[in-house]
C-alpha cells in the first residue's frame, strides 16, 4: 500500500503556513515532509523556519527531509534530504558522506531509469520519479510506468510525484511505495484520497 509524502510551497516564513500545516496534519498522517526553502532565503531565516515546522511534523513521528540543503539539515535535526534535480553543489555520494548514515537521502530523478539506478548505487535511501517536461498525460503516464516497473523489480523505494489527484490514485493503485501530491493538495486534501 502506497503511503503519502507531503511536500510544501517554498517557503519564505512559516507563520502562514505553520496553521495549514496544523490542519492538515490532524487530519492526515504522512510518511514524511518536504520542507521547500524559498530560493534566496537567508541562513539565520531557515533555521528559525525549520525550527518552527519540525517540531509540529516530527512530533507525529513523521520524517522532515529538507530539499537541498544537507549542512542545515544536520544542523537543524532534520531527518533527512532529498536532492531535487536541480542540486549541483554536490555528488550524491559526496552528500551521502556529508551527511553520514543516519540521515536519510533521498534523490530526484525526473523519469531516468538510469538516474534511479546511479543514485541508488551512490547511496540514496530513495528516488524520486516526476514527470521531466510540462504536466501532460503522456509525461505522467511515463512516470506511472517507470514507478510501477521500479517497485516490481528493485528493493529501493521510489516516490512518485502526482500532479493531479488522477494521477495519485493510479500510483496508489500500482502499489508505489510513496506518492508526493502536489503542492495544491494543502489547499484542499479531500480529492486526493488514494
């Protein structure tokens, strides 16, 4: 059965978002959170952001993976990272040595096999599959399929990103370890039950 990981907007502050997050997180029990910094945000602003978000997330005995950034993830008592296809300070296995084994890592991959095959011999505890291009039905047929083939044939486990609740529930249903909704699901959870 396929479990939800969360992701949120990147964030700038956390006052707006620290009552969504309440919210939402009574309602519904995630694997795990992806916490977005905003780009540009200041170091002294993230560590008070993820200040006020971990506790409330890893309260509820749910993983904080921190996107791109593993120094202020060890720094902060985050769970872990996941590197979003876009990081380029580092090798996955150079962040897998700065952040030693107790973190988790977690990789995203758009929808290379081969990328998933790399990171996962470079030492990600995870990959992450998403659609590469624009948001269309072939793109996210893609993913299903490479989801789908990935959780059948190999012991790593994948997330699967879900632009739209259709898309979630056909994750779900091909039994993918993890299923990542977009950002739009805190505006309203309902319509992605899987």
């Amino acid at each position: 059965m396929s479990e939800l990981y969360l992701v949120t907007p990147a964030l700038l502050h956390a006052d707006t978002f620290l009552p969504v997050l309440e919210q939402r997180l009574a309602n519904h029990q995630p694997a795990a959170l992806l916490l977005r910094l905003a780009d540009g945000i200041a170091p002294a602003a993230a560590i008070v952001l993820i200040g006020a978000i971990r506790p409330l997330v890893q309260h509820e005995g749910i993983a904080l993976m921190l996107e791109d950034a593993p120094e202020l993830a060890v720094q902060t008592g985050c769970d872990g990272v996941h590197l979003s296809q876009s990081y380029t300070a580092a090798s996955v296995r150079d962040v897998r040595r700065q952040i030693g084994d107790e973190l988790q890592l977690g990789v995203a991959v758009g929808s290379s096999r081969d990328g998933a095959m790399r990171a996962g011999e470079e030492g990600a505890d995870y990959v992450c599959f998403a659609p590469d291009a624009a948001q269309n039905a072939e793109a996210a047929q893609a993913v299903l399929a490479l989801a789908q083939w990935w959780c059948m044939m190999m012991e790593l486990p994948a997330v699967a990103c879900a632009a739209t609740p259709e898309d979630a529930r056909a994750l779900a249903g091909c039994d993918t370890d993890f299923v990542m909704p977009d950002t739009n699901w805190w505006d309203d959870p309902s319509p992605w039950v899987f």
